[in-house]
C-alpha cells in the first residue's frame, strides 16, 4: 500500500497549484440552516474551473511530473470531470491526453473534453472496460497514467478543498462529502482531521452500486455492478488491487449514507430553487442527505457541492418535477 496522505502534503499541493485553480467560496445555506437547526454552509466547489473540484488533482499530478514524463503525455479513465480536469490541465502544458471512457458517460461531458483538444475514446460499457484500454495505451504507448482517484497526488491535491473548508469554517463540526472511488473524501478527510481531528466527515454515495460502501462493509475491495444513475460522477468501482483510498477511507470516514435516486434528485432541485445553483447528481447528494434526514449533524456542518456538469436538458426535466432520474436509470 501507498504511504497514506498528511497535511504536509496537502499543504505543499496548495503551493503548487496555487495559481491554476480557484479558491471557492463557502456560503451559509438559510433554508438548510432553518431545517438542520444549526449553521449549514455550501462549499460552492461547482464553480471550480472545468466545473468539479477534480482540476485540484490533476492539476497538482500534472505538475509533479517530470519533463520526460510531460513529453510522452497522459492517459486516464475517467466518468467525465476528472478527464475534463486533466485535459484543461495538460493543454495549459502543452501535453498530449488521451481520455478513456465509456458509453455510459453522458454526451455534454465527452463534447467538453474533446473541446479542450483531448483525444477521446469511447470504450465499453463500465469504467472498468474503459481501464483496460487506458492500461493498453500505457504498454503500448509509453503515455503516463494519471488514475481519478487512486494516486497520492491526486488526492493530495483534492485535499486542498478541505484545507479552504477549515478556513472557511474553522468551527466545522461536520463535513458532508460526495463519495465515489474516494481521491476527495481521502484528501478532505486528511486535512480537516490534520487541522481538526474532531470534526466528523460523512461520505455519500448513491445506492445504485456504491462500490466504496461495499468495499468498507466487506473489510476489503470489492467489484460492485455499476449501473446507471443520476449521479453519474460516482459511478464505477475503487479497484481490487486499490492502494491509497480505501485504507484512506476506511481510517478517516465517520460514517457513509446511501441516497436513492428520487433523493439525489430532490438536492439538485433543492439547489436550484432554494439556493440558486445549478448543480450535477453527484454534486447535490450531499444536500440530498441532509434533506432526507439520512444524517444526524449537530453544530456548524459544511457540505460539498462537487460540481455541476449536469446536461441541461436532464436538469430541466427534474426542476420541473418532470424526472426523479427513474427513467433515465432505467
Ligand atoms: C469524481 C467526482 C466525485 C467523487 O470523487 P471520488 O474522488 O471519486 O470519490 C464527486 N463529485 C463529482 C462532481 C465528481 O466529479
């Protein structure tokens, strides 16, 4: 296993990315307060560049390479944000990336990579078959793999998003975060327990093959069947032979809660007209966690929002109260 991520590598994440990624703002929710009954705060991460917190990572892998690696270029499986992250990152370095995904990644998140002049491949029906092409371009290419979540670095420099929460809020009793393969919950979790070890961190997924979840219960990785869902960014598994995440995870994370779809639909919609915000799936579980009363918080709580790649069309059928994501899952 890899060495676990401290503050002190988070810290000199923040030096090195500094000037290629915004600080985001934190906002106290009035109506989420008024239900909780204590202070919430939104950590407004979907106004990240590239729309994801996922440019944190990648912009931090990417300048830890070295000038031999920066000339062959990168490779990464991605559900869409992290290859938007590093796409964005390796044309602000003049590098070659090659994105691998597949079919179940929605249209406006592969129109947007291949906008940022990254070459993209459409490959299978899981992240896992998508792994396999990416593990071939690395044999056969020499191209750099640059994983979403499982590489100190990448969750090094997710964790620089919890280093702004804690001065933010420095009295955060609670942070709520979207949970997938675990590069952001590592990397928060590390640094508001570095700075605050009472604080509590809470991971959400959604239940439609929460492969983290699974794994935690099972005391090890485990392959869960990854099927469709509106929060399309959590999809996919931690890996088998995972190295940083899960021991990560299974140390830091106080609890992780479970969202249905109708759930995950009901924070989009709470974000768009109670708060004004425009957020993907997996960018509304937390406050669909919190509005499901699926978690118990006392004192200030500061929740996630990840990011807002939703496609437009899906947003508005849901606003409308035309979709709960049912259908498209189906
Ligand atoms: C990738 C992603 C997540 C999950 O991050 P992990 O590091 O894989 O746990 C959550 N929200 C959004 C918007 C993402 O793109």
């Amino acid at each position: 296993m890899t060495r676990a991520i401290a503050l002190a590598d988070i810290r000199a994440a923040r030096e090195r990315i500094a000037n290629k990624i915004e600080r985001t703002p934190t906002v106290l929710s009035q109506s989420l307060s008024d239900r909780a009954g204590h202070p919430v705060h939104l950590k407004l991460e979907h106004h990240q560049t590239t729309g994801a917190f996922k440019l944190r990572g990648a912009s931090n892998a990417i300048a830890a390479l070295s000038p031999e690696e920066k000339s062959r270029g990168v490779v990464a499986a991605s559900t869409g944000n992290h290859g938007r992250a590093l796409a964005h990152a390796a044309k602000l370095e003049g590098m070659r990336a090659v994105i691998c995904m597949s079919k179940l990644v929605p249209k406006n998140k592969l129109d947007a990579i291949r906008r940022l002049g990254a070459d993209v491949r459409v490959v299978g029906d899981s992240q896992d078959d998508a792994q396999h092409d990416v593990d071939r371009l690395v044999a056969e290419e020499g191209l750099v793999m640059l994983p979403p979540f499982d590489h100190p670095d990448i969750v090094a420099g997710q964790g620089t998003l919890g280093l702004e929460i804690m001065e933010q809020v420095p009295n955060a009793a609670c942070v709520l975060v979207p949970l997938s393969g675990g590069g952001l919950a590592a990397g928060v979790a590390a640094a508001v327990k570095g700075v605050s070890p009472g604080t509590k961190i809470i991971g959400i997924s959604m239940a439609r093959g929460a492969a983290m979840k699974a794994s935690l219960d099972a005391g090890r990785p485990v392959q869960v069947e990854e099927l469709p869902t509106l929060a399309d960014s959590l999809g996919g598994g931690i890996g088998l032979d995972n190295r940083l995440t899960f021991a990560m995870c299974r140390e830091l994370l106080d609890d992780v809660i479970l969202l249905s779809e109708d759930e995950i639909a009901g924070g989009i919609r709470h974000a768009y007209e109670q708060e004004r915000e425009i957020v993907e799936g997996a960018g509304a579980v937390a406050i669909g966690a919190l509005l499901a009363g699926k978690v118990k918080t006392s004192g200030p709580t500061v929740l996630i929002l990840s990011g807002r790649n939703i496609d437009m069309s899906l947003h508005r059928r849901i606003v409308c109260g035309e979709s709960s994501g049912r259908e498209r899952a189906a």
